[in-house]
C-alpha cells in the first residue's frame, strides 16, 4: 500500500513554470500556441473547482477522479509540477475509495493556492 503524506499548507506557492518565452529563436509560433491555451486553462481550473465541490458534497469518489485527471492532463501540458503531484494524489486517493478528509485537504490547498497559480500562468506569456 502506497504512503500518503499530509502536504503543508504552502506547498503550492513554490509552483514555478519553466520560462515558456525564453525558449530559442525560430519557436516563437509555439509561444503563441501555448498562449492561446491560457483561457482554455483557466476555464478547466473553474470547471474543475465547480465539479469538484458537488462531487465532495455528493460523496462521489469517481467524478472526483474524472475532474481531476481531467485537469491534471492540462497540468502536466504546462508542467506544472507542484500542482501535478497534488492532482495525482486526489486522483490515487478517488480510485482507493479511502480517504475523503484527505481529498478535501487537497481540494482546499488548491483553492488557497490557485490564485497563484493563474498568476504564474498569466505572468509566463506577459
């Protein structure tokens, strides 16, 4: 059986993007591809917050699993490792059915840190 960790309250604010501009000359087309992923993100990050919240209330194991490996899926599109690690936690504790209270610790990280987070993702493509 896998260790689960209780992750401290700021275990999010060091999430740091790699720098998406500074890449080489000859990229910037991926740039502004990556660019017009932003909104796109930052409506997932809502939808997730939205789902996930109903799923907790409703005591719903697989669409907590659903939403956040929906989302995790953009997370690791942006490398964003942090924030992947607690995704994938949410994501192994949904499928074992074990542990809500932790689940809802994760989920109330996110949201503390999730202002943070849109701020790094905007900050990356200023």
């Amino acid at each position: 059986m896998r260790d689960l960790q209780v992750l401290p309250e700021s275990y999010l604010s060091s999430c740091r993007l790699p720098d998406l501009l500074s890449s080489p000359e000859g990229s910037s087309g991926e740039n502004e591809y990556l660019k017009e992923f932003l909104p796109l993100i930052e409506q997932n990050i809502q939808r997730f917050i939205h789902k996930t919240s109903d799923y907790i209330y409703r005591n719903d194991f697989q669409g907590i699993g659903s939403s956040a490996r929906s989302l995790l899926e953009d997370i690791c599109f942006f490398r964003l490792d942090g924030i992947n690690e607690l995704m994938s936690e949410m994501v192994f504790l949904s499928r074992t059915r074990s542990n809500m209270g932790q689940i809802i610790r994760l989920f109330n990280i996110f949201i503390d840190q999730y202002p943070f987070l849109l701020r790094n993702l905007r900050a990356s493509f200023q």
